[in-house]
C-alpha cells in the first residue's frame, strides 16, 4: 500500500535543513585549508624551477610524435586533393619529414 505523502515525515522535511546545518568543524578549518592551498599553489606555479618533465610537456605533440605529424599530413593534403586546394606546401613538408625520418 502507498504511502500518502502529505501524511509522512517527509512532507515536514525542509530543504533548508539538509544543506544548511550547523557544522561540527572548528572556525578556523577555513583558514587552515585557504592558507594550505595558496602556499601549494605558489610554489607549483611561481617558486618551483622547471625542470625535464616541464620542457617535455611543453614540447608540441609533433615533437613527441614525429608519425603523428606524418598522418596529419597525409590526411591534409587528402581533404585538399579533394577539395581542389593547393597542396603543394603540405607536400613539401612531408618530403621533408620522409627525408628525417626515414
């Protein structure tokens, strides 16, 4: 058998009171976690020095890639070839890839 909603405790239920409740956290828990992460975020962003992992995330998909850059380009010129386009320069381009890595 359902039960009727106007008759059961939770239509005595406020919203209010599931977000809204007093905290058993000390006052200061706010200050201690506010200071905790803008002292880790300064040193991470500001006061660290870069080190090899830095210089490689900095580095282009293509430099970490090299084949990568292979299929955009043969992907390239084959949407150009078949739009029409001038694909000399990405032709080009590819030779010289062929010539380094090959």
């Amino acid at each position: 058998m359902p039960v009727k909603f106007s008759t059961s405790e939770a239509s005595r239920h406020r919203a209010y009171d599931s977000f809204f409740h007093k905290s058993k956290a000390p006052w200061y828990q706010v200050y201690c976690v506010t200071a905790s992460v803008a002292v880790f975020l300064l040193y991470f962003c500001v006061l660290r020095e870069e080190n090899d992992v830095d210089e490689y995330i900095g580095r282009s998909i293509y430099q970490k890639i090299p084949p990568f850059r292979e299929q955009v380009l043969e992907h390239k010129i084959k949407e150009g070839k078949q739009s029409g386009s001038n694909v000399g320069e990405l032709e080009e381009e590819l030779k010289e890839i062929h010539k380094k890595y090959k």
